[in-house]
C-alpha cells in the first residue's frame, strides 16, 4: 500500500483563512474500489461536507462537532484521476471554506481534517 500526502489550503469566505490537511492512502490496481472520504471534525460546529467535480456540487453528508465520519465517494464522478475539491458548510456561522484541488483516483481514500476553531 502506498501512502501519499498532501496539504491544501481552506480559505474561509467571511473569517480568516483556516487551515486543513488532507491524506490520500492508495492501492494499486484499485480500479473497480470504492473510492472513500474520511472527515475528522476537530472543530466544535457540526458540518455539511460537500465534493466538487469540475462545476458540480454533490452532497456527501454530515459531521458533527469532534466527531469522524467515513463516506463513499460516488462512483459516477471517479473515472481514472480525477480531480476533486471539498467544502464544508458550518451548521452555525455563515462562512464555507473550499479546499485546492487534489487528483484521486478509484480505491483511495482522502481523510479531510476540519482544525478547531475552523
């Protein structure tokens, strides 16, 4: 198995720009795997995570405060690498940080770390 990371930068649309740390565990000849997010809330609001494919916007589910969650990516949006971008809507505060691209591709796993105070 082999381990890559990587590190995006969160801006924060309405507060200070917020930092958060992204992993990407890949299999080889993984082309038939789900494809996975984990999501370490950190911070102390629940969250809506959203992933962005090209101009698209798909819900994957909710978070809630210092809590982890693991959720499927849909196998209609990963074919071959595939460049993604995650956001997160706060349950309190108006504010919704969106991550840089990274690529995936099918049998990965992203774990996407919400810091406190975020």
């Amino acid at each position: 198995m082999k381990h890559l990371r990587l590190a995006a930068l969160v801006a924060a649309l309405v507060i200070a720009p917020t930092t958060a740390c992204y992993r990407t565990t890949r299999t080889t000849g993984a082309q038939d795997q789900p494809t996975w997010v984990r999501v370490e809330n950190r911070s102390f609001t629940d969250a809506t995570v959203y992933v962005w494919q090209s101009s698209q916007r798909l819900r994957l589910g909710y978070v809630t405060a210092t809590s982890s969650q693991t959720m499927e990516l849909p196998r209609s949006i990963i074919f071959g690498p595939t460049p993604l971008r995650f956001s997160v809507d706060f349950l309190a505060g108006n504010r919704s940080p969106i991550s840089e691209s990274i690529t995936v591709i099918p049998g990965d796993t992203v774990v996407l770390e919400i810091p406190p105070g975020a």
